[in-house]
C-alpha cells in the first residue's frame, strides 16, 4: 500500500492532494497513446518525468505502458510521506516548479490548492515569477510587465508551466486539470499560453467520482498536447492545428481550434452539440441577456463574518439566501430579519420588485434552475453572497423567468455551468445567454401567469406555457 493512502484524508485536502488512482492513470495513458498514433505523433519512448508524483500512480502508468524503463522514470513531490513509485525510478523530495526538461514526456496531476504557494515570502514569488510566466499571460497569451506570482494564483496553473517547460520539443505534456482551467474567463490568458507552446491533441473529462476516495468530487479533465519546436507568433497561428478530440465520457468528437478559441472555453461538456439543437428549437431571434440587464450584483463577502440578526430600534432588512428561493417567488419567512447595516446592506444587494434572483452557485439551487423573481417585501431585501440579483429593463422579468426555465433557457444554463467542485455561474456568462424578445401581448401575458403563480393560484408550468406558446388563452 503506498504511503499516500496511510496519510489522513484531512491533511492531504489541506495540502491539495488527491492522487489519481493507478487504474485511472493505466487507462488515460493506454487513450493517450491511440490518441497520439492518430494524430501522426510518436508515443514516448524515453525519460518520463512527474512534477507532482505523490503515490507514483502516474509513473507507474508510464512504467506499464512502455513509455519509459524504470531507471528512466523521474518523480518529485514537497511531501516526503507519501512519496512512492515504481522500484527504480528516481525520486526525491522537493518543489515540483523548480524542475526543467528535457523529457520525453512530462505527466501527472499536479495539486489543485491546499496552500499552493501563499506561502512563500514575497522574495520566493519573484523568483518563482523569474522562472515561470504563465501568471502575467493575457488572454491573446502575450506577456504583461511584471514578475512576481501574485499570492493566490492558482498552483495548477503554475504546474502546466512547468510541465511544459520541462518537455522537449515534440515531446508529450499531459496531466489533470480542474475543469474550471478550461471553462473560467479568468483562466483565457494562461490557455492562450498553453495553446502557444503546445498543440492539443485531446481533452477528455473524467468522471466526477474519480477523485471521491481521496475526498473530492472535483470536476476535472485530462489534457494532452504536444509540445511545439517554438512559441507560435501569435494565438490566431494555432488556428491551423488539426482538429482537437474532446470527451464528455457520453461520447467523443473532433473540434477545429478556431471553434474553441470562438467560444472561449475548451470544456468538452460545453462543446456537446445537444445544447445547440435545444436552443435551435426556439423559432424566433435571440439577443444577450446582457443588453437588458441593467444591473448585476451578488451580496457582500466579508470573510470571519456574518450579518448580525435584527435588533431592536435598529433599521432592519431580510437577508435572501438561497433557502427562501421557490417557485412562487422568495420565501420571505425563510428570510433572516438581520441589522440594515454595511457591508450586508447597501443599495446594490438591494431586491427591487421585478428583479430576478438567481441562485449563482450550488448542485441543489442552481443546478436545478431554482430561479425566481421577486416581488416586493415589508422590509428591504438584500440577497447574500451566494445569490444573483438580475434586475432587468426593456424586457418583461416574468418572460424572461420563464424562458430561462424552460428547456431552451435551461440547456444554455447548463452548458454554462462551470467550477471545481460545484455548478457555478460568472457574470459573463449570465449576460451571455439569449433570450427571445415577447410581443406587447406576450410580455402581459407572462406577467399575469406569473402573478397566479406567485399567488399559489398556479404551478410555475402555467408560466412556461406562455412563453412556449402552449398557452393559448391570451
């Protein structure tokens, strides 16, 4: 038994290890290596290093695959308990982004979080940034001035540098992402760096049980790429790569990169043409939501602290989680009362009537499309911070509700959602989704269902007729 599954499941989380299972690596490298055949590439023979090793389960992969002999199987990690690998290969203890090439091929998983490097003092960022420049790539992945690694910049993020770094060219870079790599606006520089130094050659999601035993349900991927001979002049250079194979682990298909680059995520999920054909069901033009929303905002964060409950002779305000969605609107007896008081209230947390709230994160709120609209309370209503406030203009909000939670609406939804471990939603994305524009008649009609909806007089399907044009009774 490796030293890693002796190791408190708690410890590693705090040091953002969950190791890949070996059957898992053995099968990713036996798809990577079809993969690389089929798109003409050679499938490594040679020294094969792990950054990141933990257990070994990617070299002892490798070891089964014939990609490397085990004196030629190199593997590194900080943590010295759970350090293992096949008998012969070379391993040692220390920082995986210290490491350089050439190796014939660089894989494994390296550590999502856990401390990642807000650790190290600021003189240890600058060198890390000396070495390293993934973290100052814009999203064309042209370098910005500056040097150090901001504190917080994501540490498997600075692993795909390294990883690629220490590939020779032509060489086989290939190891395990969050998904969110490939899915986040915020993550659009580092994988135009990427795509600059390397040529995809598959994507594949993994199973959101993977990682469970280790103590995660994170979303995650498997990235494949050959690294190039040179840094491509420019982003638009990589748009005659050939196509890149993603998989959803439904099915997998072959995407040109024009079309990645097009959507700005590489997500496989995401590139599943069932969303297109829901949202092709829709017989009239479509416009952003974007062009309506007048303003977007969720509630306060204040790290350590909460909103204190109302006290008497204090202005007070109903704080709307997520709990006090429903179908018929917010539940303001689910509402806590608590102090109207900064930073919990302030004039852009605040529910105005008509505007939607949007539970923007959660398997069981967002990932079943639990928006509602709200419609007025005896105290001003602020949302927290895991809740959306969408305030609309030009556009009835009930029509809108409506589309959203129909199919149509609920596809684009869904294929937007993103995060690590949960279904997320960003700004961007909110503005992105389209919507049909109603009639006069049509608005009206949407709002008078929605008013026996929210009266209890309906179910919320009374609601989707109209905007589906079921309902004919208008």
């Amino acid at each position: 038994m490796a030293a890693s599954a002796r190791a408190p499941r708690a410890s590693r989380k705090a040091r953002g290890q969950f190791f890949t299972p070996t059957e898992v690596a053995e099968a990713l490298l036996r798809r990577a290596a079809q993969d690389l055949a089929e798109a003409g590439e050679s499938v490594p023979r040679g020294d094969v290093l792990d950054p990141a090793c933990g257990d070994g389960a990617f070299l002892t992969a490798a070891a089964v695959a014939g990609w490397a002999a085990p004196h030629r199987l190199r593997g590194r990690d900080t943590d010295a308990s759970v350090l293992d690998g096949p008998p012969g290969a070379a391993l040692d203890v220390g920082d995986g982004l210290a490491l350089d090439g050439p190796f014939d091929a660089v894989v494994g998983n390296p550590p999502f979080g856990g401390r990642g490097v807000r650790d190290r003092p600021p003189d240890a960022l600058e060198a890390l940034g000396r070495r390293l420049s993934i973290h100052r790539a814009d999203p064309r992945g042209e370098l910005r001035p500056g040097r150090s690694v901001p504190p917080r910049f994501p540490v498997a993020t600075l692993f795909v540098d390294r990883f690629v770094a220490a590939a020779r060219p032509g060489g086989v870079v290939g190891l395990v992402l969050p998904a969110s790599f490939l899915a986040n606006r915020r993550d659009e520089g580092p994988r135009a760096w990427l795509l600059r130094r390397v040529r995809l050659v598959a994507v594949d999601a993994l199973a959101p049980g993977t990682f469970s035993a280790a103590g995660t349900r994170a979303h995650t991927v498997f990235v494949l790429g050959v690294r190039r001979p040179d840094v491509l002049p420019s982003l638009d250079a990589a748009l005659t790569d050939p196509p890149v194979r993603l998989g959803d682990g439904v099915g997998r298909r072959s995407v040109p990169v024009a079309q990645l680059l097009g959507a700005r995520r590489w997500d496989p999920r995401y590139h599943d043409p069932r969303w297109d054909a829901e949202l092709a069901t829709v017989r009239r033009p479509l416009r952003p939501l974007g062009e309506f929303i007048a303003e977007l905002a969720y509630g306060a964060i204040k790290p350590g602290a909460a909103p204190r409950p109302a006290q008497e002779g204090r202005p007070a305000a109903l704080y709307v989680t997520q709990r006090a969605i429903t179908d018929g609107g917010i539940d303001l007896e689910a509402c806590p009362r608590i102090v109207a008081e900064r930073p919990w209230d302030g004039p852009r947390y605040r529910l105005a009537p008509g505007d939607l709230a949007l539970p923007r994160s959660g398997a069981g709120t967002l990932g079943r499309n639990r928006l509602t609209r709200f419609d007025g309370a005896p105290h001003p209503a602020v949302v927290d911070c895991f809740t959306d406030r969408v305030s609309l203009r030009g556009i009835s909000s009930a029509w809108v509700l409506g589309f959203l939670r129909s199919p149509p609406g609920w596809a684009q939804i869904q294929r937007t959602f993103n995060g690590v471990g949960t279904p997320n939603l960003s700004f961007d994305e909110i503005r992105g989704l389209r919507v049909p524009v109603p009639t006069v008649a049509e608005a009206r009609a949407a709002e008078a269902a929605w008013a026996r909806v929210a009266a209890g007089r309906a179910p919320f399907d009374a609601l989707r007729a109209v905007v589906s044009g079921e309902d004919s009774s208008h």
